[in-house]
C-alpha cells in the first residue's frame, strides 16, 4: 500500500509531501507489539505562494479573520494539496492508494475553557478533504486531531508515534526534536513502552524568529541563521523571557500562534528595544534553543538519567546557528545532537511520513494516538475519511 502524507506546518511556508509504502503485514487491531514496516520512497516540498501565506497568516489571526475568507481558504488549500501530491506522484511515477493530509493549523486551543456555558478544549486544521480525494481519486484521511481530544487528550503532538517506531533503542534513550513553527520533543528512553513516552511542545521553533526577521529586515526568514551568526545573544533577556508560565507548565502541554504568534513577538521585540538589530535575531534564536535544553531539563531528565541522543528534524535543522546553539546547550547534559537523516528520514520530510502513518493506521482501523503524550483517557482511531 503506498500512502501519501502531507504537512503544512505553523510556520505556513509551503507544503510537503511524502510517498511511503508500506508492507502488507497483516496484524490484529489489538496488537500492540507489531509495528507497520514501512520505506520512504520520495519527498516533496512546494512553497505557498507569497499571498496565501499571507493569507494564511492572517487568518490565523483570530480577531480579524473573515468567514468567507476561512471558507476560500479551505477550498483553496485542497486544491493546493491535490496539486502537490499529484505532481510528486507523477515526478516518482507512483499509483496512490491512500492520502494521510494533516491541512493547515488556524487554531489550537488544547486546554479547556469556558465558552457559552462549557469547558471546551477545541482545534482547526483547514483544507477540505474533498477537493483532495475527487482530485487525486483516492480516499483521504484528515482531521486528525479531534478523536485525540474527544478521548480527552490536547489534539497534539501526534508525531510521536512515528518517533516510537523510529527511535526506540535497547541501550540508549532518544530525544526526538522538530523544529518547525513550534519546537516540540519527544522523549523516549531505552527499551521503552508507549506509556514510559514524554512528549509535548518546547516552545517557539521558527515562528518568533521568522516573525522578527520579517519585522526588522523584511525577510521570510534567517537563511541558514546568517542574520543571527552576526549578532550576539541576550542571555539577560532571554532569562526574563523563560519566566513567562507556558516554560513552566507541565507536560503535556501544546503550543501554537495562541502562544507565540504577534502578540507575543511584539512583547519580544518590546524587550529587546535596546538591542541592535542582529542581536535581536540572535536573541529569538537563542531563546528556541534554550527553551529547548530548559524544558528537557525541567521534565525528561528527571525521570530518566539514560537520554544521549537528540535527533532534529524539522526546517529548524537548515538554521545552522541555531543548531550551533543547541548543540551548546546540549554539551553539558551529555547529549549528542543527530539529525533524522541519519536515520532514513529527511529533516523537512518526517511529519509527513507521521501523516502517511496515521492515515495508513486509520485506513486499517487501529488507534495511533499515544495517550501518555497527549493527555488522552485511551487510545484512539484518529481522523475522517473522504472517499473519492
């Protein structure tokens, strides 16, 4: 069965898409030894347009966005789904049988709260299935993250269980890192069991610093961590930044624009005002990369002392001078910095491959949620189908 898994992240920059073909294993439902074996067969990435990102951005902007331009949207974006996953199966000269389509995240509010008399917990990932499955003429599996909430969790992170699969060793426990708009871990020490897992969101990945590079030199981004390699990071402000309270909340925990999104670059940038220019960028990457050894400090080596590999993926790996930071960061806890493609797994394709996973397990009618990463009360068969 070959599966198509697709991802637009936070940070809204374009689409990926992954073609994974899985073997045809048969395995109870109940099963929970077995794994699905599975090979990447080829990776995809393609830019959004300058104006839907755009529009993206600003319709992640709850107070401002408009009905009929959230209805467009999701329209337009499977549309632009169905594009690239036709134009990368047509370039690898591969027969779909199934599409895994996480759509683009406008909300995430993981934690209940009270709203017309309820406490409600609630999520939004946009671009209609639909359009993608009578496109492509398969079916599609979307909507991932409510089955995960119904069951109590916070929707998120999902991702973790392709990073059980991946990185679970017998000698050594793992810390798997992306970096994408929002950073978020999953830890997993040797010789785990699902329910021994630790997964939740560090904090800002490449929002905050894509936000004040857009800001301040008008930019999309810090290519390869240039700007920030000529600047010199605060680390007073960067501690006056850690006492916010989502660094000190406990797992599991989520974080999306909610958190780090204009309010809060705003609030960065108004702590930084002193500072030259090229600080300011060195500042927002230095804070990622702290906020990333603070929270594996505060939550993972506490309970377990055997972690001594950290493996990146995500667009946050091209940053060289925030790699460079983590890997300082990391020095003194004794963990080594890898990259998923070490692993067999490009940086910028592993959520997609998780996509292609999901659905696939969907598709198969089995539970991929980890409950010990995202708070659920049991596991979970995640998403909707649309057929073609």
């Amino acid at each position: 069965m070959i599966v198509a898994g697709v991802m637009s992240g936070t940070s809204a920059d374009g689409i990926n898409v992954a073609l994974v073909r899985f073997a045809n294993v048969k395995r109870a439902r109940s099963s929970k030894t077995s794994a699905p074996r599975f090979t990447l067969l080829a990776h995809e990435e393609f830019p959004f347009p300058a104006r839907v990102r755009r529009l993206i951005l600003e319709t992640m902007n709850a107070e401002l966005a408009r009905v009929a331009d959230l209805a467009r949207l999701n329209f337009l974006l499977g549309e632009l789904y169905a594009e690239a996953v036709a134009k990368t199966a047509s370039k690898h000269r591969v027969k779909l049988d199934l599409v895994g389509c996480h759509g683009q995240t406008l909300y995430h509010q993981g934690t209940p709260t009270p709203f017309l008399g309820r406490k409600l917990a609630v999520t939004w990932q946009t671009g209609e299935a639909a359009i993608i499955a009578s496109r492509l003429g398969v079916p599609v599996v979307s909507d991932f993250r409510p089955a995960d909430m119904a069951a109590g969790g916070k929707g998120a992170p999902l991702v973790p269980f392709l990073d059980y699969l991946l990185y679970r060793g017998q000698h050594v426990g793992r810390i798997a890192q992306n970096i994408g708009g929002i950073a978020n871990l999953t830890a997993i020490p040797a010789r785990a069991t699902p329910r021994q897992i630790i997964a939740f969101d560090s904090g800002p990945g490449n929002m905050v610093i894509d936000a004040v590079v857009e800001q301040i030199f008008g930019k999309s981004y810090d290519r390869d961590g240039k700007i920030a390699a000529t600047g010199n990071a605060r680390s007073d402000l960067i501690e006056q930044l850690l006492k916010a309270p989502f660094f000190r909340q406990r797992p599991p925990r989520t974080a999306g624009r909610e958190e780090f999104g204009h309010e809060y670059v705003g609030q960065f940038l108004q702590v930084c005002r002193n500072a030259p220019n090229p600080d300011i960028v060195a500042t927002a990457t230095a804070l990622t990369a702290r906020s990333i050894a603070d929270a594996i400090q505060r939550f993972v080596l506490r309970k377990q002392s055997n972690y001594r590999e950290m493996i990146v993926s995500g667009g946050g790996a091209k940053n060289r001078t925030l790699m460079a930071m983590l890997r300082r960061e990391l020095e003194p806890l004794q963990i080594q910095l890898r990259f998923s493609d070490d692993f067999g797994i490009p940086a910028e394709a592993k959520e997609a491959v998780a996509f292609a996973l999901l659905a696939h397990e969907t598709w198969q009618r089995r539970p991929s949620n980890i409950p010990a990463a995202t708070g659920a009360k049991r596991p979970a068969i995640l998403g909707k189908i649309s057929y073609a």
